[in-house]
C-alpha cells in the first residue's frame, strides 16, 4: 500500500491561573486534551502526517508561537523520548529527518510540522511560546505509527 499524507488539525488553547501559571488544553485530530499526540492508528497509520498547530481564540492575549530563528530558539523540540534529558524535556530544536518542514504563519498563531511517521518511535515534543519576550513552554507526548 502506498503511503499518503494526512493533514492533523491541533488546536492549543493556553491560559493563564491567578497564581501565574499556565495551563494547555489541546483539541483535534489525533489529539489528546493534554497535548500527546497518537499517530499509531486510525487515519494516520502508514501516512506521512503534516500538523497543524493552531493557537486557539481565548489564549492569553499576545501568546504567538516562537519564530524559526536560531536565535529564539525556535517553536519545535522534539526528541526520541528515551533519550529526553534528566528533566524528561527535549534539550533542543528539532533535529533528524522523522519530523522536519517547521514554519510559523507570519502572525505566529499557527505552526506546520511535518511527520514521516514511519519509525514507530514515542517521542517528547515541546512547543515553545513567545509572550511579551517570554518563553512560554508545553512538552507532551507523540506516538509515531508502525508501517
């Protein structure tokens, strides 16, 4: 069977509690409310997925994803999950060929990644925020399918 490409819809709705922490809330395709992703079955299996992280209407005022610069750092870490750091978080951009193709909209209100989704692999993703030159991180799970 020929392999295709889906495209995921993720939604990321972030707010902040009255003790100033935030707090991530996620919906759509292959997507769980705290942000793992599962592209082990369903429509995703044995296709190449291409994501699309959106900042949901009712964020925090002025949250945008962080641009592509190597400067900031970037909007997209992802390491293979065995291999996070003692903290359990990616320690750097993305790296490898199983995800690739970051952009940020130019608003930075959406995020595109590209996922082979061949390898069969548990991953760390962290999405990384920029809130009036602060960073503002979320680091859940991703699933990757076996083909």
């Amino acid at each position: 069977m020929a392999r295709g490409e889906i495209t995921a819809d993720v939604t990321v709705k972030i707010t902040q509690t009255g003790e100033g922490e935030y707090k991530f809330e996620y919906s759509g395709q292959c997507a769980k409310p705290n942000g793992d992703l599962n592209f082990a079955e369903g429509g995703a299996l044995k296709n190449t997925v291409k994501i699309v992280f959106a900042i949901a209407e009712g964020s925090v005022a002025g949250i945008r994803f962080k641009s592509n610069s190597k400067a900031d750092g970037g909007p997209f870490w992802i390491v293979e999950k065995s291999k996070a750091g003692s903290d359990g978080c990616p320690q750097g951009p993305c790296k490898g060929d199983q995800y690739r193709v970051i952009t940020t909209t130019t608003c930075g209100r959406q995020m595109h990644v590209i996922n082979k989704n061949d390898d069969g692999k548990r991953y760390r993703y962290m999405l990384r925020f920029d809130l009036d030159g602060a960073t503002v991180i979320d680091d859940p799970d991703s699933d990757n399918g076996h083909i």
